[in-house]
C-alpha cells in the first residue's frame, strides 16, 4: 500500500478554521502527535475533549478510580449510568465519537518510566504531589514534556516543564508587522522613511526585516533579513545601501518572526522557586502555598478538607504557616507574609468541583499540549494560578454553612461543596436563553446542564439558531456529529445537551433575534426569561440582544472569540454599564477609483477579484433573468448601463456557450482583457512618466504603475485562472466543467490569440440594438447566477478570486496572499479554535454564578479578555452605568419613564401635560423608532389634528402599521426643549 503524502492526510475541511490559528505544518505535527492524560474528573475531561476536537494523533487515558456523585457536577462525559465505573473506561466511549481521526485508548495498569518514553506529552491533573514529582522527575530526565492541571473549588493551578532549551519556532499569533515604505537613501546606513508613523511602533532595535514590492531598489527585494535601528524621528536605518540603485517608490518592509528558546525546571525545583509573572504576586505566591498545604493535609487525613468546615480550614492555614519561606530567582527567600484569610477561604471551598472552572483550566492546559507538540506560541514561565473567589459573597454572614454543603448524593454535590443546596435550587429554578448554538453556545450548553440551571419546577433554557451545522463545526461544536450535518444547531444542541443531563429542560428554536420575530420574542417571552446569553459572531445581532436586555431590564452573558484571543463580558442592571460593542463589523470597504485602477495592497486585488466573480457569474445571470421576464419592456431598460455589464460576458464569444471549449476561449480572453489589454489602455490615460502640476510624479505614493502581463500557458497561475474562470463559466452556462490540467494546457496551445479587437474598449453598438443582440444569445437558455460559496473547495469560487488576485497583484507590483489567506479574507472567516471557546465559556459560567446568586455589587462582577497565544489573562471590575442629568432629572442606560396608557387608552394631549406636570419637561418631539409622532414645530392646525388622537392611532398613521395587540409597552422617544446636543433621554415606555 503506497503511503499518501502527509499533506493530503489533513482534513482541510474540517479544520478550516483551526488552520488559520495552527498553519499545516503544525497540524501535521499535532496529528501525529501521542498524549497521555492522566486523571478524567471534571478537568482531565475539558482537557481530554479539547485534544480530541483539535486532532491530536492518540489520546491515552488513565484513570482506574471509579466514577462518583461529586465527579458529575464537571465531568460531562460520564452519567449516573457510570457510577462505580472507572473513570477512564466510562469517559473514552463519548470522547471517541468526537473525531473518528484521533486514536483514542485507555491504559489500565501502573505508570512507569518505560511507559512514558513512548509519549511526546504527559498531562496529570486529580493528582497527589507524590505522583506529580515522580512522572516530573521521568518526564524532565526524557525530555518528555509534561503538564500538571488542578482546580480546588475557585481556584486552579497549571504547571508546565517543556525541558532545557525548548525552541518555540512562533512566539505569538498575530502576523509579522508590516508597514508601507515611503522612500529610502543611498548610504551607510541607509535610512528608510515609512509611509505613515503610526507604523513605527511596530518596530524595535535589533529587530530583523524583509522587503518587498520595492521598484528601483530591488537588490532589497527578498535579500535576507536585515537588523535594523529605529531613530528619533520614526525612520529606520537598515545597513548599507550605498551599491544599490536608486530608490523610486513602493514597497513593504516585514518584521521577521524570531524564534525563541525557553528552559523549565523540574517540579521538584520549581515548586520552592514558582516563578510567575502576575500582576498581583503575593497573592499567587499565597495560593501556590495554599496549593502545596492541601496536598499536605491530603496526605495527612486521605481526603480533602470538608466543605466549610473551620476546623479543616484551620489545619490547612496552619500547615502552610508551617512551609519554609518560596525563594526567588537570585536564590533568596521572598519574605512574604503569609495572607491567612486568603488561604482559609481556599480551603473552606476545596472540596468543590465546578465545571467553570475545569472549563477554564482545561482549555489552558490543552492549548499548553498543543504548543508543546506544534512549537506555536510561548508557554507559560512554568505557572499560573486563577482564582474565581470573586464568586463567594463578600460578606462572611452570606457564605454557606457546612450543613448546608453537605453530599446529597446527586449529580451537583461538586457545586453544593461551594456554594450549598440554597443556591443549588436558585440555579435550579433559573429561565435563561441562550442566542447562538455554535462553538461558543455548545459549551454554554454544556456548562448550564452541568450546573443545572433551569432543571426544576417552572425552570428552563432556551436556546435559538437558524443555522444549520456544516462539516467545518464538528472541530469546536463538540454536541453535534457527521451524521448531524444539514440538521438545525438548535435543534441538534438541545437534545445533546438533555442527553448530559435528563433534568435540563431545553426548548430549541430555529428563529434568529431580531426585529421580525419580536413577534415571538416579545413583551410576553421575556416577561418569562431570567437572563440571556449570546454566543453571536456577527456584532449587528450582538447589538439588537444588548437592546433587548436593556429594554426588559435582562442581564445578558456574553462571549466572543479570534483565534487564541477571547472575551466575556457582564452586563446587569443597574450595576454595570450597559453594553457598548459596535453595531457592525468595521468597514473594509475601498475606494471604487482605487480597487480598480490604483490597488496598493493584497486586500484591494482581493476585494477587485471578489467584484469581478460577482460582475461575471452572478449579476450578469440576474439580469438576463430580469429582463427576459414576460412582462419586461426592452425600452424601460437602461441600455447602456444593463449592456456594459453583459458584455464581459460574451467577451470574444459570438454566441452562447455551447462547449466546453468555448468556455475556455472565453476564459482566454477575459484573461487577455483583464490583464493585458486594460493595463495598456491604463497607461495610455496615465503614461509611466506622466506628472502632476505640482511636479509630483502622479505614479508614486500609494499609486503603484502597472505592468501589463504576456499570457503563459506554463505559467501556473496563468492556467489556473483559465482553469477557475472557464468552470464557472460551464457552470453558469449549465455545461460540464472539466478538471484536468494537461489537456486544458494542450488545448490553450491550440488556440488561436484573442482577437484584439474584440477585447479593445469602444463605443460599442446603439444601446438598445445592441442590447438586444446580447439577450438574443441567451434568450432561449438563460444563466445560472452563480452565489458565491467560501466553504466548498471544489466550486472553483475561491479559486478563481484567489488566481485573480495574485494576478492582478502581479500587474501592480504587490506582494500576493496565498490561497488560504484569500480564502480567510474574502470569505471574511473567524479563525477559531477549541481552547478559547471552552475558556471564554467557562468565563461566562462564572459570571453566572454571580448573577444568580442575587444582588451584587459592582464590584464582584468581571470582563474578562485572555490571549491563550501570550498567557495574558485580564479580569476587571466592569465600569458603572453613566448617569446624566436634565434639571431635577438623573437617568443611567437602564432607567425609563413609565407611564400608563390607561383604559381607555388617554390621547397625546393628555400625555404631553401629564410629562410636564410630573417630570417638568415640554416636550419638543415624540417619536417611534424613526416615525416621528409629534412636533412642536408643526403649525397649529397639525398640532390641533393630533393632540386628541391616542399614541397607538398616532403609531399606526406614521408607519402605516397598527401596534401588535400583544404588545405591553410602547416604546417612545422624547426630545425636549432646554435639552443639550448630547442629551439622550431615557426611553418613555406607554404602558398599554
């Protein structure tokens, strides 16, 4: 059997998102790659699952200890069913169907030194510090590198040992820095000036650079990189220049990534030395000694201290009085102070297993075994610790009994430990909805069946997503499988979510949020919702739920991730702001003027090519359709305009397709148009040497000059775009495309030049006529539009734009993209990645903690962003509500102005008066949305007409469409007299 290169072994498809945070190289690696996890609770799990999604090459579990009650509250792979079952051999049935790819097996029998040697990486978690020194001290003598994850309660513990001089060949996620250059000298040194200043902070001293796109200087054009040294005034001096021709215009200059070398000590070592780097060191220096007297205090009683038991939590403060002093990296004693109440309350909540936390301390650890095997991104200087005790009541009288944390013998005695069986049934009894059933969704889902929320009495969740699941999901969407592809999100999440847990009570739509289907989620839904969480990629649906939690008075949860960068976010009445994200995506859109005649970068050929798929296999399509539709009447047409977009069309042809060499001798000719012919009549409008009046070169700055290209049969990309371009011509034309590239390159050898003077711009026939004679060729078949579709690679969609970009940025002297990157840009693709969801989840599962637990106060809340990639982890207080003023008036985001309607409904004369009498304001406008109700403005007469009608009659004349009787609240907006410019004043909601 012929062994497949290892290239065709990675499914693209289905780690199409993975692949723009881990490149190819480091996926090959991964799957090839042997893990061996030991410990499957609650953590070992995350960590198990995470692997799994991410195609890792085998996965070994051990853990023979038999599965309880208080594992179930995290550990979603095993059930009730399990109980007494090991751990390990209950877990693998589940985790196995997550990636048919991933070898997944359990080991049952004693860990050896000989055992080892066979993984790459070992990961401990629910281990004694006897066992973690021993696997240490083999693993740090093999160069094995090896991972040691723990939660207790609120608080987690993750220490990795990657050997003496471990190379990380990609330091961090974020592409090399690039900046425009805007001219260079001749000398010793040479000095290069960028283009804007804003690009200078991407450099430093002793930073190695590339070039590229440089017209006149092209010995710098791909030479090997070059240190640099930033002057005072911005501009970099980048060696001798004095051999080199002189300097014209363009071009980039490239920061070169630079590997870096890390050496770990063994834990024997590191564990009296922890070297953290923490914004708050004491306090993690407290909770390493927290850490290491509960192993002592384990090893002392066999169990871990009871839940809020004093007299434990005593004997663990003392124990960690009792350790000698942690030293420093200069080999001296830290001298810290031990913070007793610190480690008191550690151990009052150690025996507690939360899935929040083996969310966030799983995704940390897999992403660590991930670096450890790819060499992508910098591990952690050996350790970190989180803590979530911001959870706990500040107030000791609040805090929960030992009685009341005692087993129950259920599936929640984990998050009892913690936080008792009061707040257990709050959880239970909780209606929350989930918007979003993706990546980020599934692991609420999982996070809420864990939990428990909405599990009893008039309890549930409720989740909604019109999308449907895609092959591309299965690597993050963890609740779905293969043969789940096609079927709703929704639908498919809730019943795998009801399957974790059977109490959940999980209702699934299938309808998006917004304002067509405030119908369904309306006054009378949210009159019967707790909470929302949104898991949304798109910052238009994220902005409508953040309206919706405001105008119902709703604390919203919500997350969003990039790559290795996350975010969870808090929003609660009241107490912290309100939500303040954009309302769309930024604009990526470019000059009309500069996509199509002056590109200057790879993303201006990109977004041409995406106009021109559009331009020749959709709209043209669409058209034609159009205006052969029976009751079209060719002379309400606009004939040139309808004729200029069509002609590409036929280009050389002088009838319809009708084989597939036609396709292709039109493919031919649009190349001949698009990449020799318009250049030339570019530059007969805009000579090379051309100047303005100001003595400025008109081709300099940003305008790069054009070169046109010479048709190359044996050029790959010449062939490749006449390959793309005549398959969607076929397919548009309903013909059969073909595939193969020999015989394509034997028949462009045949085939005759373009004929230039089909491909030259002219005036063309009368309009009319001549678009007449263009419908003529299609009348009897017309077009198929072809929508374009990122996520099939075999449509030829992203082949083409990909092929005609690099060409196009050949014509303009730019840097091309490869073709994943095309695909990423184009397709405007998240790239994504199974750790930061798990984290960002499980961030928002902490928050949920608080906000259930009743008021709190500012100051327990947290926004949360991490970067996996750069072990930055950021935590803070979100900000308070804003308050404005007006008079005697105080308002924040989440305030309104009640006002009851009254039965009968009381008309706008009587609203008006009662406005002023009650809040001392005259209002100057009144309006709905955007329909504007009233005006002081208007004459007397109108005001006359309108002052005795009621709102809703008023609502119903000025959008035309009368108030759904369902509704409960009107909402209205005022503006009024004596108001400042930047006044908003709280929203008036009539109560019907």
């Amino acid at each position: 059997m012929s062994i497949l290169e290892p290239s065709k072994l990675l499914d693209k498809e289905l780690y199409s998102r993975q692949l723009y945070v881990l490149d190819p190289p480091a996926m090959q690696r991964i799957q090839e790659a042997k893990v061996l996890l030991l410990g499957l609770q609650g953590l070992g799990a995350e960590v198990a699952k995470n692997l799994v999604l991410m195609g890792v090459g085998s996965l070994t579990l051990h853990d023979p200890h038999p599965t309880c009650w208080s594992d179930l509250a995290a550990q979603f792979l095993l059930s009730e069913r399990d109980l007494e079952r090991s751990r390990a051999q209950a877990s693998k049935e589940l985790l196995a169907q997550f990636n048919e790819a991933v070898q997944v097996s359990v080991y049952a029998g004693d860990i050896t030194e000989v055992l080892l040697q066979d993984f790459q990486v070992v990961v401990m978690t629910a281990s004694t510090l006897e066992e973690q020194l021993k696997v240490s001290t083999w693993c740090h003598k093999h160069r094995i590198c090896f991972l040691v994850a723990d939660t207790r309660g609120l608080v987690g513990q993750l220490f990795c040992d990657f050997g003496e001089n471990f190379i990380i060949e990609d330091p961090t996620e974020a592409d090399p820095a690039t900046a425009a250059i805007q001219h260079i000298s001749q000398g010793s040194p040479g000095i290069l000036t960028l283009r804007s200043k804003t690009g200078t902070c991407c450099f430093s001293d002793g930073d190695l650079v590339t070039f590229s796109g440089i017209e006149g200087m092209v010995e710098l054009n791909g030479c090997d990189p070059r240190p640099i040294r930033v002057q005072k005034d911005g501009s970099l001096e980048i060696g001798d220049t004095t051999t080199f021709s002189h300097y014209l215009h363009g071009g980039t200059v490239t920061k070169v990534k630079r590997t870096k070398t890390v050496n770990h000590k063994s834990l024997d070592t590191a564990l009296l030395q922890p070297h953290v780097v923490a914004r708050n060191p004491h306090r993690v220096h407290c909770l390493h000694q927290a850490f290491r007297a509960l192993h002592q205090f384990q090893d002392l009683h066999g169990r871990l201290p009871q839940p809020w038991d004093p007299v434990d939590a005593e004997a663990v403060v003392c124990l960690a009085r009792a350790l000698g002093p942690l030293k420093g990296t200069d080999e001296e004693p830290l001298g810290e102070p031990l913070d007793e109440a610190l480690v008191r309350i550690v151990a009052l909540s150690s025996a507690g297993s939360l899935s929040p936390m083996a969310a966030i301390l799983g995704a940390v650890a897999a992403q660590h075994v991930v670096k450890a095997i790819s060499r992508k991104f910098m591990p952690l200087e050996q350790w970190l610790y989180f803590d979530a005790l911001d959870c706990l009541p500040e107030e000791a009288d609040l805090l929960p009994s030992p009685e009341d944390c005692i087993p129950r013998g259920c599936r929640y005695d984990g998050q009892i430990a913690v936080f008792g069986d009061a707040f257990q049934k709050k959880l239970s009894h909780q209606r929350y909805l989930l918007v979003g059933a993706g990546a980020i969704g599934c692991e609420l889902l999982k996070g809420f069946a864990l939990v428990g929320l909405g599990t009893r009495g008039n309890g549930s969740v409720t989740v909604t997503d019109m999308d449907h699941i895609e092959r591309s999901n299965l690597s993050r969407q963890f609740l779905f499988r293969p043969r789940d592809i096609g079927r709703p999100k929704a639908e498919v999440a809730a019943a795998a979510a009801q399957h974790l847990n059977p109490d959940l009570r999980v209702t699934a739509f299938t309808h998006p949020l917004h304002a067509a289907t405030e119908d369904v989620f309306g006054d009378h839904f949210f009159s019967h919702v707790d909470g929302v969480a949104a898991a949304l990629d798109s910052f238009q649906a994220r902005h409508y739920v953040a309206t919706r939690c405001t105008h119902y008075l709703k604390p919203l949860l919500e997350a969003g991730t990039e790559g290795t960068q996350g975010s969870a976010t808090v929003f609660v009445p009241h107490v912290t702001e309100g939500y303040k994200g954009p309302e769309s995506a930024k604009d990526d859109t470019y000059p009309i003027c500069t996509v199509r005649h002056f590109p200057s970068t790879a993303e201006h050929t990109l977004q041409w090519a995406r106009d021109e798929f559009e331009g020749l296999f959709r709209l043209p399509a669409e058209t034609i359709s159009g205006c052969l539709q029976p009751h079209v009447s060719l002379a309400d047409v606009d004939g040139p305009q309808k004729l200029a977009l069509l002609q590409p069309v036929l280009g050389v042809l002088k009838a319809r397709a009708q084989t597939w060499e036609d396709c292709v001798v039109w493919a031919r000719g649009h190349w001949q148009l698009r990449f020799h012919s318009s250049i030339i009549q570019l530059l007969k409008s805009f000579p090379p040497d051309k100047v303005l009046e100001d003595g400025t070169p008109f081709w300099s700055g940003p305008k790069r000059c054009p070169q046109p290209l010479e048709f190359d049969v044996d050029q790959e990309t010449h062939l490749l775009f006449v390959l793309a371009a005549a398959n969607l011509y076929a397919q548009m034309h309903g013909l059969p495309g073909c595939r193969d590239q020999i015989a394509l390159k034997a028949l462009l050898k045949s085939l005759p030049q373009p004929d230039p003077q089909l491909l030259a711009p002219g005036p063309g026939p009368e309009p009319l006529t001549g678009l007449q004679e263009v419908l003529g060729v299609w009348r009897e078949h017309p077009l198929n539009p072809l929508v374009f579709n990122k996520d099939d690679d075999s449509n030829f969609h992203v082949d083409f734009v990909a092929v005609a970009a690099t060409l196009r940025s050949q014509n303009y002297g730019i840097l091309p993209v490869t073709r994943d990157q095309s695909k990423r840009i184009v397709g405007q693709i998240i790239p994504a990645i199974a750790t930061t969801t798990a984290a960002v989840a499980g961030l928002v599962g902490l928050e949920l903690y608080k906000v259930v637990g009743g008021p709190r106060p500012l100051g327990a809340f947290r926004h949360s962003q991490l970067y996996l990639d750069e072990n930055c982890f950021i935590r803070c207080v979100p900000p308070a509500p804003a308050t404005q003023t007006f008079r005697h008036l105080k308002w924040t985001c989440w305030d309104r102005l009640k006002v009851s309607a009254g039965q009968p409904e009381r008309n706008l004369q009587w609203l008006l008066a009662h406005l002023q009498e009650q809040h001392g304001l005259n209002v100057r406008m009144l309006l709905h949305g955007q329909a504007l109700l009233y005006s002081a403005g208007w004459s007397l007469a109108k005001q006359a007409q309108c002052l005795p009608l009621r709102v809703t009659e008023l609502v119903r004349r000025a959008t035309g469409l009368a108030p759904n009787p369902l509704l409960q609240v009107l909402v209205l907006e005022l503006s009024c007299e004596g108001e400042e410019e930047d006044t908003a004043f709280p929203p008036l909601h009539l109560e019907l």
